[in-house]
C-alpha cells in the first residue's frame, strides 16, 4: 500500500524496552494501539524511506498504522481517480487523432503521438503522487496503438486520395508536365503568377447545323469524338488543358512550369489537330457523312496563370490579353480559308514553324489593328507573303 511517511518518531510514544523490563515505564498503554519492534542497528530491522536511508521498521507499520487511522479520521485527502483521469485522457488523444490525422502528414501525427505522451509523463508524475494505484502507462500503449495502425493507415489512405487527385490531374495536363510538377519541389505551384504562356483555343465550326439533325446520343457521341482529336494532341505536346467549352477546348503552355519554346509546341498541337480531324474526317466520308471544320486561334503573351474561384470552387486557368486574343482570333478564322490563325505573339516566338502574313485586322474589343499569321502551305496563295 502506498504511504505517507509525514510523522517522524517524535509523533509517537516510544518506550524502550529496557524501561518496561526495569519497570519504569509510566506510559499508559490502555485504550491505545501499540506496535512492538526493534530499532537495534545489530538486528538489522533497518529500512530506507523519505525520513532517513537508515529508519527502524516498525516505523513503517507506524506509518502504515497512522495512514488507516487518519483515513478513517478523513484527516488524509481522498485519492484523485488516477484511472478515470488516464482513461479520459487516452480517449481525449483518440478523439484528436481522428479529427487532426486526416489532415496532417504522417511526420506531423508522429511528432503529435510524440507531444501527447510527454505531456501525459509530466500529467502521471503528477497524478501518481495522488493516486498511486492507477496505470500511469494506459495512455502511452494508446499511443503506441495510435503510431503502429492509425497513422500508417491514415498515409495510406492520404497516398490513395492522393493518387486518385493526380489521376484527375492527369486528365488536364500532360503526364510530363504532372511528373515536372511534382520533382520542381515548387511550395504552392497553383498559386496565380504572372508568365509567359501560348494559348490555343480551337472550335468546332457550324456545330449547330452539325448536330441538330442528331439524337441527343448521337451529338453526344459527336461531340466526345471530336474533343478527343482535339485534346490528345494538346496533351501529348505537354499542354495544360484549361476547359471545355462545349464543342471546343481552351488550352496553354508556360505554366504551371515555364516552358522552353512554348509557342512551337502550341503551334505543333494545332498542326496535330488538323491531322487528327482530317483522319476523323476520312472516316465520316466512308460512313456517307459531311466533314467537320476546326478552327484554331493561338497567340502568345504575359498572363495571370493560377488557381482561381471561390471557396466553393476553383479552377486552374490562365487569365489575360493574350488569352482573349487567342479567342478572338479562333472566331476571325471561320471567314478565312486557314484554318489556324496566329497573333503577332505567338509568331514572334516561334522558332520552328514556318508562317505566312495574312493581313492586319481589328479584333472586336481591340482599338488598334492586329498582325495575323497561318502555317506556310507548300504553295503561298498569291498576294500572301512568307514569313
């Protein structure tokens, strides 16, 4: 039993027992509780407690004696409920861990569990002098179960979500811009900034007239169809796709990473574009049905690229003139014979592509004329110059 050595022998009535056998002892014995014991060094009655390293033993029994009389008194204070305490705080770090694990890393729940038990060593130092009957190591096994299943478990539930957000990802940006992402090591990759980036908006032409003879399954199938000829060239030229805009896509390059010739790779996921149509087109033919047009806007220039929205949702987008231009210059295309129109941005920065001039013309929203370029067929139409 735990006691509390809080008498020394001056608390007590000793009588030697040499004075008993001689008859000199006058203290009173009756109605008393007495303990006979040996406090002689040669019979080695001698125990260490908190009044001396060398104390009598029955001392003890007086202690432990003193203890039950003062207990039954209600002069000792009653024991705290050291087990109600370790049970409550286990269960407080369970219910923590089960909020915080989800989102925390797994280096930050470890260093948690590790905060936890420190502060509850300092908590049942404390207790044990109190209630020394409780287990001070409860809460620490609780621990211990927490670092061996639950965080394992949380980071491999983290990894799987997090594999399923990069399989998403996926699906807008090219796997090598995905890959470059994730070795940059960039703190917050999303966050809007200013770059340089090539923006390709393509449509399809007189979708209306297109489908409007269709089944709803049909234009559906149609339309999948021809989103996909125009995004797997935006994303095998590592091309971030922006959005669909119902029977087209807006794509760019530069960002999220900045982007070595960024232009030339838009320019080669147009001349991609046109290829994949014309294969699809091929087909429609031998099914006995018209051809599809593509129209295809590109133009270069300083942009806000990041991830924009509300709390509710965001997206990832590129913001800026030069992407309006791109859209702009997509519309300007169905009266002209080319297919891809290129602003004066992108031309400048294109290094691979041969281009032709087609003219200046004043976009709508523009105040002053803008240069508009196309690929260089293999004969230049008269009265078109090379570039």
């Amino acid at each position: 039993m735990p006691l509390r050595f809080s008498r020394d022998w001056s608390a007590y009535t000793v009588v030697s027992a040499l004075d008993i056998l001689q008859g000199r002892s006058a203290a009173p014995v009756s109605g008393r509780l007495v303990l006979v014991g040996s406090s002689a060094l040669g019979l080695t009655d001698r125990v260490s407690t908190p009044l001396s390293a060398s104390t009598a033993g029955v001392m003890v029994h007086a202690s432990a004696l003193s203890s039950l009389l003062d207990a039954r008194a209600h002069l000792e204070p009653a024991p705290w409920p050291g087990r109600w305490l370790a049970t409550l705080f286990a269960a407080l770090v369970v219910g923590l861990a089960t909020i915080s694990f989800p989102r925390l890393s797994a280096l930050t729940s470890v260093a948690s569990l590790a905060a936890a038990s420190l502060l509850w060593v300092v908590l049942a130092y404390g207790l044990s002098r109190h209630d020394a009957w409780f287990s001070t190591t409860g809460p620490l096994v609780t621990n211990l179960f927490l670092l061996a299943i639950a965080v394992p478990f949380e980071w491999q539930v983290s990894q799987r979500r997090s594999r399923r957000l990069l399989g998403t990802l996926h699906q807008y940006v090219a796997s090598a811009v995905v890959d470059s992402l994730l070795r940059s090591n960039v703190k917050d990759p999303l966050l809007p900034q200013q770059a340089d980036v090539t923006t390709l908006v393509a449509d399809m032409q007189a979708y209306t007239s297109h489908v409007e003879s269709l089944t709803v399954e049909a234009a559906a199938q149609l339309t999948r169809e021809f989103l996909g000829c125009l995004t797997r060239p935006v994303l095998k030229h590592r091309g971030t796709l922006d959005k669909y805009t119902g029977d087209g896509l807006v794509a760019f390059w530069g960002a999220p990473l900045a982007q070595a010739g960024h232009a030339d790779l838009a320019l080669d996921a147009a001349k991609d574009i046109l290829q994949e149509i014309a294969r699809y087109n091929d087909v429609r033919r031998q099914a006995g049905l018209t051809p599809l047009r593509v129209r295809i806007g590109v133009e270069s220039g300083p942009s806000m690229a990041g991830d924009f929205g509300t709390a509710q949702r965001s997206v990832y987008t590129a913001v800026g003139d030069s992407v309006n231009t791109a859209s702009r210059l997509e519309q300007v295309a169905r009266d002209m014979p080319y297919d891809v129109i290129i602003g004066p941005g992108a031309a400048s920065r294109c290094t691979r592509h041969e281009l032709i001039v087609l003219g200046e013309v004043t976009l709508r929203g523009k105040e002053k004329s803008t240069t508009l370029f196309a690929f260089a067929p293999a004969v230049a139409p008269s009265g078109i110059s090379s570039r």
